[in-house]
C-alpha cells in the first residue's frame, strides 16, 4: 500500500441549524453505515450531538450550521459534530439523574461510544464519538 493511501473512508454534511435537519443528518448516517452492527449506535449518537449543536450554541441560529462527518475504517466508526460556536464553555458530560429533561445527551453518548473527545477552534466545538468493531481495541474513555 502507498504510504500516503488511507484504509478510512470519509464523509462529510453540513446543515443549516434547524430541527428538522437532525433527522436528514440520521439518516444520511444511516445510508452510509448500511449494514454496520454500529449503524444504530451511531445514528443515535449523531441526533444527540446535532441536537446539542442546535440547542447549545449559535448553530441554532438563523444562519446557523453544523458539520457532521463520518470516517469507517474496518476497526473504528468515527462520528463528529462541528458547530457554530458562540458559547463559552466546551460541551461537557453531566451526569444527570434519569428525571432530568435536559443535560443527559452527552453523558448518552459517553455511554454508547467507546471513546469521546472534545476539540475547539476558533469557530466552535468539535465532539468526535468512537465506536469501536472489536470493543476490545480500547476501554471507555472521555
């Protein structure tokens, strides 16, 4: 193999930062991971983290967007959510009791991944959930 060729395949999506785009963006999620025995997993994770992104920061706006983009390579399915910006604390993970409306999606999402990081930029934040083919590749970790 070249040294420059990469086993990982990529995608990419951005949405204006209405509800209704969660749902597009769960199942273009879903059309790419057809097949997957992650594909629930990670359909789950993308609408928790673009409905954060929505709710949360200035993706929510009337000019606002987030990214989402998927890369699947045979050991590791990587989900991310990039939003707007605007707020001035990272996405965190509360761990809320079960009666809690709001405040449980991350700490979801830190369930159902192997593995969850959170960036930031200029822009905003960017929050990467792993899943994992062979759990065993790796522990849970935040």
């Amino acid at each position: 193999m070249h040294e420059y060729t990469s086993t990982a395949r990529v995608w990419g999506l951005s949405c204006p930062g209405f509800p209704e785009e969660v749902s597009r963006a769960r199942r273009w999620t879903r059309d790419i991971l057809r097949g997957s025995p992650l594909v629930d997993d990670a359909a789950l994770i993308v609408s928790e983290l673009s409905t954060n992104a929505i709710r949360h920061t200035a993706s929510g706006l009337d000019s606002g967007i987030f990214h989402l983009s998927v890369a699947v390579s045979a050991q590791v399915v990587a989900v991310s959510v990039t939003d707007d910006g605007g707020t001035g604390t990272a996405p965190k993970i509360e761990h809320q009791d079960h009666d809690a409306e709001h405040g449980r999606g991350l700490d979801m999402v830190s369930l159902i991944a192997h593995r969850v990081v959170v960036h930031s930029s200029d822009q905003g934040y960017t929050v990467t959930a792993e899943l994992y083919a062979d759990p065993r590749l790796g522990g849970r970790s935040c």
